[in-house]
C-alpha cells in the first residue's frame, strides 16, 4: 500500500514538472511541486516532512530542469 501511495505523488511531479515556457521555470515549478508532494507522502507514510519536502523539491526541480518544452506536449485546446 506504501508503494502504491509513494507512486501517485511520483507520477504528479514528472507529469507537472513540465509545466513553464522556459527551463528556469519548469525547474522551480518542479521543485514547488515536488515539496509539497513530498511532505504530504512523507507525512502520510510516518516519515519526516522536513525530509520529504527536501527530497520531493530536489526531484521536482531535476525533473523540472531536465524536461523540453516538448516533452509534455498537449496541442491544441479545444475552444467550444
């Protein structure tokens, strides 16, 4: 169950860590995102928050920094 609650927050932080124009973006983007998700899954697991938030922020902020623009890339929104 621990490993299946670890995986969500995962995937949430390489999906989002995409998001901004530029690399600078994408790397605080992902580094905000990624504390938030690790303290929330360290909390949850009985962890450190703290330590969660530090680790979660460094690897959003890698993710973030090492994406393209292009990587994540949904075209065109619909307009209705």
């Amino acid at each position: 169950m621990k490993i299946i609650g670890l995986s969500i927050p995962l995937i949430a932080v390489i999906a989002l860590s995409a998001c901004g124009a530029t690399q600078s973006e994408r790397a605080v983007s992902g580094g905000a995102i990624g504390a938030g998700v690790g303290a929330v899954g360290s909390t949850v697991v009985g962890g450190s928050t703290l330590g969660g938030a530090v680790v979660g922020g460094a690897v959003g902020a890698a993710t973030g920094a090492l994406t393209d623009r292009s990587d994540i890339d949904l075209g065109k929104v619909p307009t209705f």
